[in-house]
C-alpha cells in the first residue's frame, strides 16, 4: 500500500472526476471528467510500480478510447443541454438494488484473498520484455483471441460504414439499365 | 575532453554537494525540470527567430529585422506583445473548458522531454519503457486539441478540432510503427539502451540505425509523420488560414495564444528529439575522429539539422487537400512502414551468422522498400495522365 499523501491526493482526484463524470449535465464534460478519471488511474498504477499497465492505460484510455466517446457524443447530437431534464432515472431503486448487487460480487474475492492480512512483498518493476515474453509464451492464446476479437470488430465496423454506397446504388442509373428491356421483350412489344 | 562532457552533470552533483542531505533528492529532480524548461523554452525562441527568417530567404524577403541586432531580439518583443494583450474569451464559450485547453497541451509534452537522453548520462529519468512513455504522454494533445476547438463556440474551431484530430489519429499509426524496427533491432523500450545499440563504429563511420536499409526508409517515414502530428506545413490543414482561419486557434488570444504556440514548437522538439534518438543515435558523434566532441553538442547540432529540414520544408511544399491527407497515410506511410517492419525482420535474421554479403544484404532489403514505395506512391494518383513531352524529343 503506498502510503504516502500522493497517492491520496490522486484517489481523491480520481473519485472526483469519476463523478463528475456521471454527474454533470453536458455529455462532453462528462467524456472529458472520464478522460481526466482515466489519467488519474495510470498515475497511481504507476505509484503501484506497475509502469507498463500505466503507459498502456494513458495511451489506450487517455489518448484513445476518451476521443471515441466525444466523437460518439458529437455525433449522435447529444451535445446539448436539455435544461429541466432529470439525469437520474426515476427507479433508483432498480439502480441502487444493482449497485449493491455489482459492490456484493466485488466484495466477495477481494474479501476472501489474503488481502490486508499480510503486506505484499516488495515487487521490482516488471521489466517490459518479461511482459512481452510471457505475452508470446503463457498468455498466447488470450492474445490471439482477443487480437482475433478486435479484428471482428474492425471488419464489422468497415462493414457497417460500407452500406452507404448500396443506398446510393438504388438512386445509381446502373439499377435503371439493368431494368431495360431486352431486345426479345422489345420484340415481343411491338408485335400484335 | 571528458570533463567538457560531463560539465553540466558535475555541475549538477557539485550544486546538490553544497546542500543538506535531505532536501538533496527533491532538488536534483528541480533541477532537472529547470534544465530542460530553460533549454527548451531558449529553443523555441531562436526556433521562431530562425524559422521567420529561414521563409523569408526562402520567399525572397527579409524577414523581421528590426528589433535587436539583426532582428534577434524579435522573440522579446512578440513575447511581451503576447503576453500583454487583452485575454478575450467568447460570451458563448465553455469557460472552464476554453481556460484548461492550452495547459493540457503544454503541460503533458513537457513531460515527453524527461526520457529523452540529450547527452552522456544526460536523461532525466531513466525509464524501462520510455518510447512507451513518450507516446503516453502524447496522447494528451489530441484532447486538448478537441478541448480548444469544442469549448470556443465556432464552427471554424469545431471543423479545425475535428481535422486536427483526425489527422493525428491517422498519422499516430505510422509514427508508432515506424518506431517499431528500432525497438526491435536494439531490444528494448529504453531510450538509453536505444542509444547504446547505436554506438561502435564501423570504418570510422557510426553505426547509426538510419545507416540501415531500415533505419534509412523509417527515418523518413518517421520525420514525415512526425511533421503531420506536429501539425505543420505541408500537413497544417488544422490551421489553413486560407480556409478557416486559424482553426481551433480562432478564439485564443494573448496568454493562452502563446501557450498553444509553444506547445506546437515543443511538440516538435519533442519528436526530434526522440528521432534523432532513434535514428541518428542520439548523443553519439558521426565520424570516429570527433568522438572528442562534447555528447551533449553532438545530440543538438543534429537536433538543430532537423529543425532546419523542417523549416525549409515548411517554406518549400504546398498545403495537401484534406482526402489527400487521409490516403497519404493509410495507402502510403501505414503500408510502407509495415514492408519497412519486414525488412528489419530480414536485415536481422540475415546477419545471424549466414554469413552473407553485406551488400547483397542492402539488395534484399532494397529490393523489398524500393518497389513497395514505387507501388503505393503509383497507387496514390491512379488517374494520372501519362507526361507528354513536347519539346524534349
């Protein structure tokens, strides 16, 4: 446990940002009180010595995954403040059932692991190229599959900003002449 | 000779000697941080001197010439300028948002500076993963970015945030992975390490990685995507005065104006830093006989070489068209940079003792980048009419 009043000042910035981010009124503030909660997460990894997963998390969250959900935001309109509209759902208590429900499953493990009982050995910083090692030896397969998972989702992302030009195909002269008449049917007309 | 290498390190250690043991660590990283803000922040001056004058030779005008001798205090002047103008923020902008804008951008880049090895034991921290760290802390600035361009309440900002961001996404795959050779070939994220795979030297002449078939088409690849993610000419469509008017920069002025130029500059600085960390090994001398120059002196006159591609490219080239942007980097640089991976992955394999040619080895890698970028560059105009001569029969 790294018990110094750095590592509270960034919780505390953390829990506040997270908040915020579901708090506040406008959609882009909230996106980017998410984007600062993200950043304030690989701070303290890195104070957990935990130096790969805290450049990976600014680089994948920060950098990435924060600009994807402001350009969601922005185009899907939602950008604007509705004033007088009630941001919580009326069944809090659905929310609050599910709240305690997602706390009870979290708590479970972290409950039953030896955590608080003993303190953890002093870890050295996991050099970058064990990581890499055991991620092309042990943990291959998890990385095919999710390497796998994301191709997936790329191709069906092409796919879906794909179908626009079958649209403009149904306006396209191609369709028209397709339709024309062949000689025998032109034929067929003329004749009694 | 040694002693004028290490000058600033042992002037470090004599300053921290003078002081008590406890305050000793906290004011070496102080002293760090002064270091390089005071190096840096001196570098973007002469950069903006420089670069005024450099286009005006090139567009055959003076340039600013009038404050200070020979127009050298003329950073001076636009800085009080700057500094002492009206700070205007529009009545319909997100306040809170349009005042943070500037800082997450010159704030994070700072930080990119503190990996980067500028001499002989000359790094401000010695990171396992410090390429990782570089790029980490970069990708802070396409926020800010957005930040700027959303909170100012244009459309002109809106459609100059959204380009710059688009650009920077686009041009952030081909920077990595032009990166990728040199991490794999030196075995390690470390910038240091990085360097030191570099040194030795072979007839008189380093050992350099941009001395590689590899290195030689990454270097490029490499400087020409970092162009784009610094946003400048000829990649400078955020900003395309023509177009928009200063896009996301529309509605800054005075402070928080300045700020955003620096952060530009010093995100420039940054990526040559790490490319001539990567490509032009870092604080190593060229030849074999000016081993006896300072580390420190060796890193920036190759720094300050790079600086001078750029301005001379930004007086030179053209602005691209937005679609050209685009395809430029997923037809051109991303596919090039991916042959450029296989390359190094035969440069490597070839030198483990099959004992080969080291010419035939440059032929095999030549023969794999060369036709690529035949290829892809053809691929970029298909349209193009076949050139007629007319009077060089």
């Amino acid at each position: 446990m790294p018990n110094n009043i750095s590592f509270y000042i960034f919780a505390v910035g953390v829990l506040a940002t997270a908040t915020a981010a579901m708090r506040l009124r406008n959609p882009v503030h909230c996106a980017l009180a998410a984007a600062a909660a993200f950043a304030g997460l690989a701070v303290i990894y890195f104070q957990l010595d935990a130096e790969f997963i805290s450049f990976a998390q600014l680089l994948i969250y920060v950098g990435a995954i924060s600009i994807l959900v402001i350009f969601a935001v922005l185009l899907t309109r939602g950008s604007d403040i509705q004033p007088g509209v009630e941001l919580a759902s009326p069944h809090w208590l659905t929310g609050l059932a599910i709240a305690v429900l997602v706390a009870f499953v979290i708590a479970v493990p972290v409950c039953s692991s030896s955590f608080g009982e003993k303190i953890a050995p002093k870890m050295t910083v996991a050099p970058v190229k064990l990581i890499g090692e055991e991620l092309m030896t042990r943990y291959l397969f998890p990385l095919e599959t999710m390497g796998l998972l994301l191709t997936v989702a790329l191709i069906g992302a092409a796919v879906i900003a794909l179908r626009e030009p079958e649209e403009s195909e149904i306006r396209n002269p191609k369709s028209e002449i397709r339709k024309q008449p062949t000689t025998e049917e032109l034929v067929a007309e003329v004749q009694p | 000779m040694n002693n004028l290498d290490q000058i600033f390190v042992y002037a470090k250690y004599w300053l921290l000697s003078q002081l008590p043991g406890g305050v000793q660590s906290l004011v070496s990283i102080v002293l760090d941080i002064i270091a390089i803000i005071a190096v840096f922040g001196t570098c973007f001056a002469l950069t903006t001197i420089l670069e005024r004058k450099g286009l005006g030779r090139i567009q055959n005008r003076y340039g600013p010439n009038r404050v200070g001798p020979c127009g050298l205090l003329q950073p001076m002047a636009d800085a009080i300028k700057m500094l002492t103008k009206e700070d205007i923020v529009p009545f319909a902008a997100d306040k809170v948002v349009h005042y943070l804008a500037p800082l997450v951008l010159t704030v994070p880049i700072w930080l990119a500076f503190s990996v980067i090895p500028f001499g002989r034991e000359m790094s401000a921290i010695d990171l396992d993963a410090g390429v990782l760290f570089f790029f980490a802390v970069g990708g802070a600035s396409e926020l800010a970015v957005f930040m700027a361009g959303w909170s100012s309440r244009n459309k002109y900002s809106l459609v100059g945030a959204m380009r710059a961001i688009a650009q920077m996404i686009s041009y952030e795959v081909p920077l990595v992975l032009a990166t990728i050779p040199v991490i794999m070939l030196s075995g390690s994220l470390n910038l240091n390490k990085i360097v030191e795979a570099q040194s030795g030297y072979a007839f008189g002449v380093a050992q350099w990685n941009v001395f590689t078939p590899w290195g030689f088409a990454g270097f490029f690849l490499f400087l020409i995507a970092a162009t784009a993610e610094s946003n400048r000419s000829p990649f400078d469509l955020p900003e395309g005065e023509s177009e928009i008017i200063a896009g996301f920069l529309t509605e800054y002025s005075g402070f928080k104006y300045a700020l955003f130029f620096l952060g530009e500059y010093l995100g420039l600085f940054a990526v040559t830093a790490l490319s001539v960390t990567l490509f032009l090994g870092g604080w190593h001398a060229p030849l074999q006989v000016l081993e006896f120059l300072p580390s420190w002196f060796c890193f920036f006159v190759k720094f300050a070489a790079i600086i001078a591609v750029f301005i001379w490219v930004r007086g030179t080239v053209p602005r691209l068209r937005f679609d050209q942007l685009l395809n430029f980097s997923w037809r051109f640089l991303v596919p090039l940079t991916l042959v450029n991976l296989l390359v190094a992955v035969v440069w490597h394999f070839t030198s483990l003792g099959a004992g080969l040619d080291q010419s035939l080895r440059w032929l095999i890698s030549a023969a794999m980048i060369v036709p690529a970028y035949v290829y892809f560059g053809r691929a970029l105009s298909p349209n193009r009419p076949t050139r007629i001569y007319q009077y060089a029969e």
